[in-house]
C-alpha cells in the first residue's frame, strides 16, 4: 500500500496532515524517515509516525522444497494431499507457492508470503530460467533441441513460447531450460513433438537452485542472498 494511504488511513488524519507529517520527517519506514508518501511499502516493514505504531510489520518467509511426486502445487485439496502440508503448521497460512509444479513432478518448489517477490518468479516478462531435467517415453529426436529453440506453437494460448534450451543428456534424458512457466509447458513441449514425458524434476529457478542436502520432502528458509539474488 502508498505510504501517504497507510499514514492517511489512520483515524483523524486527513490526506492533508498526512503529507504535513510527511513532509516534516514525521514517518519511519523500518527505522529510517521517508518524505515520500508515493512508495508502496510492503506489509513486511513497521510504519511509525514519531513514537506511534501504525502499521506492524509482518513476517515474512522464502522456503525452498524439495518436492515429492504425488503432492499437488496447492493450498487445499479435498483428494491430493498438498505441498503445503509439508510444512509445519505455524507457517501455512502465510504461503503461496511461486511456481507450481503438476503432482507427478518434483524437485525445486518456491513458497513465500511475500506475493510481489514471488510473482517474480513466474512473471513470463521477467523471463527467470527455469531448468528441468526430463526423461521422455521416446527417444528424443535430434531436431528436438532445434524446434524448442525455436519456440512451440501453443494453440490454447495463441502464443509462440520462449526460445528454450535443450541439452541432451542421454537418449531419453534431456536438461531443458524454460523462461517462462506456462501451463504444463515441458510436457506441452515434448508433446509438440511427438514425445512424451514420463518425468520431470526442477533442479533450479533464477539463481536459486535446490539444495542437496535437502531430503525429498524437506524445505528449508532461503538464505539473505537467495532472497536478494530475486530482484
Ligand atoms: N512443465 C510441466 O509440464 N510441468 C511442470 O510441473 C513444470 C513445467
């Protein structure tokens, strides 16, 4: 939210003596003045006008996961059980997941209670790569790489994805890099092509690559840098 709406919002002060208070070097934002009432101030940083509390900051969390196969990318579900049950109570009503995963896959998944940082991460815009490691049900062709260069038609969306990467690992096994993350778009890709995945394990988004030693249904917090490193 605008500054000037956190400081206006306050019972018995107008936008006017919001901006006074502004002006005058009245309002801290985590400690430190801030004159200008136009930045949004995320609800993870105290607001105080002098002395008085008017906006307490929130916590906020950054998890990594190592995903099991058979969790469903969700909050909620009546059948599957979610990936947020993975983690301890006390943080789950705070998360969302940045990326999500389909339920047979596995491997990096993002859970933040931040949504603007998170929504970085699957901005298509912002073009954040994601690398998988696949293994397909036919032998990938030697044209395969060429044509994810290339860009897949996808009808359903009326797009031409992203140029991706292929890097083949092995006859059936491939190293592909995304830098969007449209709906099942790995396997939509491989399909385009005649193929078909049999499975997919994400090993890195951005600079934020799973961690190792984190057992198959571990999580652990992102470290100050792994944070930051998402700008
Ligand atoms: N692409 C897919 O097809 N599935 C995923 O889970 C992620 C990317």
């Amino acid at each position: 939210m605008k500054l000037s709406r956190i400081i206006s919002n306050q019972n018995g002060v107008s936008r006017r003596l919001a901006n006074q208070l502004l002006a005058a070097g009245r309002v801290l934002v985590d400690g430190r003045v801030c004159r200008d009432g136009s930045v949004d101030v995320p609800r993870f940083e105290e607001v105080r006008i002098d002395q008085h509390i008017v906006q307490q900051a929130q916590p906020a969390y950054y998890l990594m996961l190592h995903k099991p196969a058979g969790y469903l990318s969700a909050t909620r579900d009546e059948q599957h059980p979610t990936v947020v049950e993975l983690i301890e109570p006390d943080l789950r009503a705070h998360l969302h997941i940045g990326g999500r995963l389909d339920r047979a896959s596995t491997g990096l998944l993002i859970l933040s209670s931040d949504g603007q940082w998170s929504r970085r991460l699957t901005e298509p815009a912002i073009k954040i790569p994601k690398v998988y490691r696949v293994t397909t049900a036919e032998p990938i062709s030697p044209q395969t790489s060429e044509r994810f260069a290339e860009g897949i038609w996808f009808e359903f969306e009326q797009l031409t994805t992203s140029p991706a990467r292929l890097e083949q690992l092995s006859d059936r096994e491939a190293r592909v890099t995304i830098f969007e993350g449209r709906y099942h778009q790995v396997k939509r890709m491989f399909h385009a092509v005649g193929n078909r995945v049999t499975s997919l394990h994400r090993e890195s988004m951005g600079s934020l690559i799973l961690d190792p030693g984190l057992p198959i249904g571990g999580y652990r917090h992102l470290t100050k840098d792994e944070i930051s490193s998402i700008g």
